[in-house]
C-alpha cells in the first residue's frame, strides 16, 4: 500500500476529442487536484460533464493524445451522443468526470 500521502483521492477527469471521423482521442486527464482543475475549466468554458466512475477509470489509463481503443467504442458512443443532444440545445463540448471513493 501507498503511503497516505503519495495516495490520490478526489476527482478524476478525462476530456476526449472527437473530429467526427477518426476515434476519440484522450486529450487531458488527471486525479485529485488536477482533476479537480480539469472540471473547473471545462465548466468555465461550457464543456458539458458526463459522469461515469467506472469509464472514467479506464480512460484514465490511456496515454495523452492516444485514441480510445475499440472496447470502449460503444460506451464512448453514449457520451457522444448526449452531447450532440446537448449540442442541438445549444451546449458544446466534451468532458467525463467522476468522483472516486475507495
């Protein structure tokens, strides 16, 4: 086990990026602070959230500037599709968060 301080509690966060035609790509994530700094930005800039724990965690394990891998099409294609939703109500954007509690 970690010691207390070296282990991450709080946020996690993943922002994908999505040209409409190659596979998302990991464009910013981070836990605890950084995720927490991450969430705050993209609520800043109207970057609609959507909360996932389970998906968020693997994500987190994808390299930055790396594409999300054909497992996790499907589930991605859910979060695409609220925010087209979103889009159409006048939204933009995309970003996952979750909160972690162990």
């Amino acid at each position: 086990m970690k010691p207390e301080a070296d282990q991450v509690t709080g946020k996690t966060a993943v922002a994908l990026q999505f040209d409409g035609v190659n596979a998302p790509l990991v464009v910013a994530k981070g836990q605890g602070l950084t995720g927490e700094q991450i969430l705050k930005l993209a609520s800043e800039n109207g970057v609609p959230l959507y909360e996932n724990a389970a998906l968020a965690a693997v994500l987190a394990n994808i390299p930055l500037g790396d594409a999300i891998p054909r497992e996790l099409y499907l589930a991605v294609a859910e979060i695409l599709a609220f925010v087209y939703y979103l889009d159409e109500i006048g939204e933009s954007g995309i970003g996952l968060h979750s909160d972690l509690h162990a």
